[in-house]
C-alpha cells in the first residue's frame, strides 16, 4: 500500500511503503521532504458498512430537518399522510375496509409524495423547469385517475396494470434519487468523492529517495 502524503506546494505525492520515515524530492518544485509513516491498515468491510448506512441516515435526517424548516406545514401535512397510510395498512389486518378506502388513504398519498418529489428532482436538473412544473400537476392527477378508477374493480386486469405501473414508478423514484445522489451535487458521501479524485489526477510517485 502506497504512502500519500501533500508537499508544501500543493502536489499530492505517494510513495511506497518501505520508503516510510525516509526523504523523498517533490517531482514538482524540487522540495525535499520527511516521509510519513504507513498508514494504519483500512476498517474492516462491515464498520466501514456501517459508517456509510450512518452517513446515508445523518443525511435523511439533516433533509427532514431543512424541510421543515423551509416549509413547516408542508412536512406536516406530508408526516400526517404517512402516518394515516401507514394506519390504514396496519388496520386492514384487522378490520375489512373497502378496497376504496384504503386506495385513497394509501395509495393517493404514497402517488402524490412520491410524483411531486420525483418531480422535483427532475426540474432541479432540467433545462426546461417551467415545463417540467407545468407537466407536474398533470401527471400527478393523470396517476391519481388511474388509481380512482382501478379501486372500483382491484382485481380487474385494468386495475393489476395500474399496480405495476405504480411499482415501476417507485422504481423509477428510486433509481433518480440515487443516479442524482452519486453523480450530481447531491452526493451522499462528497468528501470521499472529493478525496479519490484529487488523488487520481495529481499523485504521482515521488522521485529522488534518500537515506535521512
């Protein structure tokens, strides 16, 4: 494993590891420095694992906290939409709703959050925002129709085709947060991003290794 360590100049330089505690001449102004030692060996693959799934929920948690500081009705109405969904799954184990009721108080609000939201992301990054905030609106409503009409008969063919173009669109929810979320501003993990390509374009082996 190579030692890498930055010169005074800025250049980011990488040794081997039996040069540690050794000098070595910066290849870009001529310097000539003290090597470090080694590097402690890396975390193992689950606390490195589990630092990332704490770093993914520090960022949800920090979201949460912006949004609602942005807009604290909003994030209200959105919490009271999940909680009533979430009851309202919980209760059909229990009591025999109508299959109306529980299209609408699930699956309108899990249709609204997750279309506004993926519509959102798509016109943070779109070279057409107005349109796409025109289109939003229509989607949204065209998929709450689909759903009204797909509750009067659940079991029809229309209606397990609504199902799998719900499934696709949470998906497709999916797979934009985490295409944006890796290479765009919405980086989950930047300092690590930031880190590996400052040290694949400018590392280079240091030259000139000398006894100290």
């Amino acid at each position: 494993m190579a030692i890498e360590f930055t010169c005074n100049c800025g250049k980011r330089l990488s040794v081997p590891d039996d040069v540690a505690g050794r000098r070595a001449k910066c290849p870009s102004c001529g310097a000539v420095l003290d090597v470090p030692g080694a590097a402690p060996p890396p975390p193992s693959a689950e606390g490195e694992s589990t630092s990332k799934v704490d770093q993914v929920v520090d960022k949800l948690s920090a979201d949460f906290a912006e949004s609602r500081e942005r807009a604290p009705q909003l994030t209200q109405i959105a919490v009271a939409l999940a909680v009533v969904a979430g009851a309202t799954l919980v209760l059909t184990f229990f009591v025999s709703l109508s299959m109306i009721v529980v299209w609408i108080l699930v699956w309108l609000p899990v249709s609204a959050a997750g279309g506004l939201g993926a519509l959102g992301i798509i016109k943070a990054h779109a070279r057409t925002p107005k349109l796409v905030q025109l289109a939003a609106p229509v989607i949204v409503g065209i998929n709450w129709a689909m759903l009204w009409r797909a509750a009067g008969s659940p079991m029809s063919p229309g209606a397990l085709l609504t199902l799998l173009i719900a499934a696709v669109n949470l998906a497709a929810y999916g797979f934009l947060y985490w295409y944006f979320s890796r290479h765009d501003t919405l980086l989950l993990f930047p300092e690590e991003t930031e880190d590996a390509q400052l040290i694949e374009d400018q590392s280079q082996p240091a030259e000139g290794v000398e006894k100290s």
